[in-house]
C-alpha cells in the first residue's frame, strides 16, 4: 500500500497503531500528533499565565505605591526563573 512504503520487511512481529507490520508513516503521525498535543497545551498554559501575571500586577499596583509594569515584570520574572528549576 503506499501509506505503508517504509515498512520493515525484515521484522513482521511488529504492529503498529495500525494493525499492520511496523511502518516509519504510522510512527511519524505517532510523533507528529503528540508535537501537536503539547505545543497546544504550552500556548494555552502560557495565555492563562500571561492573564494571571497581569490581573495579579493590576492588583498588586492598586495595593501598593508601586507602577503595574513593575508588578507584571517582577510577576513574568519569578514564573520565568520558577520554571528553569524545574
């Protein structure tokens, strides 16, 4: 079949997702969706981080004598240091 031009004629034992022997495609789309999936997850994850650091430097600014840029910057720095320790 033409969807399946890389497969390892030599190793029948393998299957892949789709119930034929292991192919380079299958694995590919494999990989491919899972990009996919994370990219999506770090983009939202970042917009609602973004939201929070704003609405929470607004908050911080009303408080305090403070300017709402330096909340928001202090705020995207500690997430931003924050997430190099992990």
């Amino acid at each position: 079949r033409p969807d399946h031009q890389g497969e390892d004629k030599q190793d029948a034992d393998n299957l892949s997702a789709c119930g034929n022997r292991q192919c380079h495609n299958c694995e590919k789309q494999q990989r491919d969706q899972r990009e996919r999936d994370a990219l999506g997850l770090g983009v939202g994850l970042a917009a609602v981080l973004a939201l929070a650091q704003a609405w929470a430097g607004i908050t911080l600014a009303y408080y305090t004598d403070w300017p709402t840029s330096f909340w928001i910057t202090a705020l995207s720095a500690a997430v931003y240091f924050a997430s190099l320790l992990r």
